[in-house]
C-alpha cells in the first residue's frame, strides 16, 4: 500500500494514502448526506468493523485538491468533543474520501421537532452553550468555520444531545496580520462583511451563531425573504425583529443575547468566549416553558427542498443585481465542494 505525505501543505498528523483499493479497506454502505462538495456515505472498516463516514469529493481541477488538503490541514488542528474528527485520507484521480468518525444521531433541529420531545428554553440554552464552545475553541486555534448553520449541527448518537459540528469545507485559517477577504456562504446565515467582500474575521461566525440562536428559539428565519437576493439584502441591513407570537414566551435575556450577536459592526459583536460568560447562556433551570415546534418543522422542510448549491450561487448572482457594491467574482472566491 502506498502513501503520500504533502508536508509544505498537511499536518503531521494525517498521511494521504494513494494507489490503494478503497473497496478492499471499507464496506460502502448508505448515502447519509449530499452538498456541494459531492455526498457522504456510511462505511464499516474492515480491519475494524466500525462505522465510519466517508466524504466524497469530487476533483476535477488542481484547486479543487488544495481545497481539500487545506480542509485536511484544518481538520487536523481541531481536537475537541464537539467538533467532527478527521481519520484518514485518500486521493484518487477524480476525487478525494476524507473518512471521519460516524455520527449517527442525526441533526439537532430534526430531533428537536421530533413528536415525543418537549423543547424548552433551558434546552436552547445547553445546545448554544456547546456551538459556542465549539466555536471558542476553533476560533482560539485561528480557526474560521465560515459555514455555520443547522445542518452542519448534529447530534453525537441517537440517545444524546451531545453536538457535533461538521464540514470544514469552507474553514479558513485567520490571522491578524493577513486580510481575508471571501465571497461564499449560505444567504440566511452568512454575515453582512462576507456579502460586502469586507474583511473577513472570527466574528463572521458569531453572526452565524445568532441566527442559529433566532431559528432554534423561534422556529423562523431572522432575514429570510422571496428570494435569495432580498435575503441578502436584509443581511446587509441587519433587518430583523422579535414581533412575531414565536417570541412571547421568550426571556428578554435570549433576545438580548441574540441582539448582541446581529450586529452589523464586527467588532460590536459578542466572541465566543464573551457568549459563554453572558448570563443566558449561564442562566440554571428555572420555568420549563414548552417552546413551540411548528414554525421549525416548517423551516426545516423548507431547508431540505432548497437546491444544493443555490447558497454558494447566490452570493454570486447579487454582483450582476447591483445590489451591493465591491463583490468578487464568486468564482474565483469560492470553495468548490
């Protein structure tokens, strides 16, 4: 069996393997997942007989695999409970299979609005306090996710609500001394410098963190609109409220936290580290207040019928409405997979 280490581009800790036959080292189970960058698949290792998921990416082009081995590079310097681990690697003439642990509970919000359970603030509360740490530890390793949002969020097994965050497809390394500047992301949770091509820092996914918050506290989508050009213009507005009944029974600590985090200015918004000091997330059990599931069944079907793909477009297709000003190409902006 041969293997291939790329040194000036990978960790240490992973070696990507080549020349092998990936059918003799894993039984290919079920499709568990589909996105820009290919599909995932359920696999048993053989030597092991554990369950793994494997990635599939698709590599038509040479930027295609340092995406990859940048998402590779990323994933080996992330060790935590609730962020998805890297195994291995392999790279084939067409595509690359990152194999990762398998996650077997599904998505937070499709359990959350399963029939027999009883959501409550308190409940919101011990999820974000986990997506923040998370995102406190990614940020404190330089870290940027970058593409936060419900479907990224699973749950560890069937019988935990332990989290999990997946895809580092669009993580990008931060540093102060360098400028990034991106034009991808997904038009209800992006953050309005992505979509104004501003610098791009870890607040980014703070911005993304409190419209989770809004969804997961409410059921409904803080600057959606008719189409994705508009939502992107609520973004760049910061335009949202808590008018809607979803809100009534919602402590004004939740808004207040979820107002510190949908903030246009950056450098306004709270760090992850300042959300788990902030005194909802520290907030102990009190009135177990059953929070409506409708309007989040309704958010996720609408969710699941959205065109893959339509997240990274969209950003793209808002340079030629005139909408905002100084966007890139998406082209030659964006992460293929």
């Amino acid at each position: 069996m041969a293997s291939n280490k790329r040194s000036n581009t990978l960790s240490d800790l992973v070696v990507i393997e080549k020349d092998v036959n990936f059918n003799e080292l894993y039984d290919i189970k079920e499709d568990i997942g589909r996105g820009r960058f290919g599909l995932c698949k359920r696999v048993v290792e053989m030597s092991t007989n554990k369950e793994k998921a494997a990635k599939i990416i698709r590599c038509l082009r040479p930027n295609d695999r340092e995406e990859v081995y940048r998402e590779i590079n990323i994933m080996c310097q992330l060790k935590h409970k609730n962020l998805v681990q890297l195994d291995k690697a392999f790279e084939f003439a067409k595509e690359m299979i990152l194999i990762t642990e398998f996650i077997s509970g599904g998505e937070l919000f499709e359990r959350i609005v399963a029939e027999n359970y009883i959501l409550t603030e308190f409940e919101c509360i011990l999820f974000m306090r986990q997506i923040c740490e998370a995102v406190s530890y990614m940020h404190s390793n330089n870290v940027m996710h970058l593409d936060l949002k419900p479907e990224n969020i699973l749950c560890k097994t069937r019988n935990s609500y332990d989290i999990k965050i997946i895809d580092f497809g669009l993580a990008r390394g931060y540093s102060r001394e360098e400028t990034l500047k991106i034009l991808f992301g997904t038009p209800e949770f992006v953050a309005p410098e992505i979509i104004n091509y501003e610098v791009v820092t870890p607040a980014a996914d703070m911005w993304s963190v409190g419209v989770i918050c809004y969804v997961l506290l409410s059921g409904l989508s803080p600057f959606m609109d008719e189409t994705d050009a508009k939502t992107l213009c609520n973004v760049t507005q910061a335009h949202y409220d808590f008018e809607d009944e979803a809100f009534d029974s919602i402590s004004d600590e939740a808004k207040q936290f979820i107002l510190s985090l949908l903030v246009k200015n950056p450098e306004e918004r709270l760090t992850a580290d300042e959300c788990l000091s902030n005194r909802w997330l520290k907030r102990e059990p009190s009135k177990h207040i059953p929070i409506a599931t409708e309007k989040l069944k309704k958010f996720l079907i609408r969710r699941k019928w959205q065109k893959t793909g339509t997240a990274i477009l969209a950003l793209g297709r808002i340079t030629h409405l005139g909408l905002t000003k100084n966007l890139m190409p998406i082209d030659n902006q964006s992460n293929n997979h």
